[in-house]
C-alpha cells in the first residue's frame, strides 16, 4: 500500500489532550462527532492509529480511504474553508 490519505468520524468531543496523542492529524467538528483527517504512510501506520484510537476509548463510526485527487484540491478541505489542523 502506498501512502494515503484517510477520514475517520469519532462520536461526541476529542479532547486536546487525545489529538495530541493521535499525532499530526487534521480535525473537524461535525454534528455528528469529530471527523479526523491523516496521510498515513502504509498500512502499519493505518494499524497504528487505529489502535490509538481504540486505546483512547474513541468509538469508531467511520473510516474511509480518501480518492488521490479531489476537483476541489485537498481532501482535507471539502467544505473550501481550508483545512483546521491540530496545534
């Protein structure tokens, strides 16, 4: 597998303190949780952060491989309003 990037819904609030240990993700707030945003290397990356996911008690809705290109440039940034990434 080569490097991808991926989007993965959490229910309710990450806290600061949970994204920090997620690493360098992109985050969004949604209604329906938070939605988390990563180009991962491969797929023991993939693996990785999906433990830490779990190891954090996050509950998992929904985990997508996001298309190479995207009309709209980055993927990060289907809304236009430019990617929030994590302090």
């Amino acid at each position: 597998m080569v490097g991808a990037t991926y989007e993965m819904w959490v229910a309710g609030t990450v806290s600061p303190e949970d994204l920090r240990d997620l690493g360098a993700v992109t985050v969004a707030t949604e209604r329906a949780g938070v939605v988390l945003y990563g180009d991962l290397a491969d797929e023991a990356a993939l693996f990785g952060l999906l433990a830490r996911v779990r190891a954090l008690g996050l509950e998992l809705l929904e985990l997508r491989r996001l298309p190479a290109f995207s009309p709209l440039g980055d993927p990060a940034d289907a809304d236009g309003d430019g990617p929030r990434l994590v302090p």
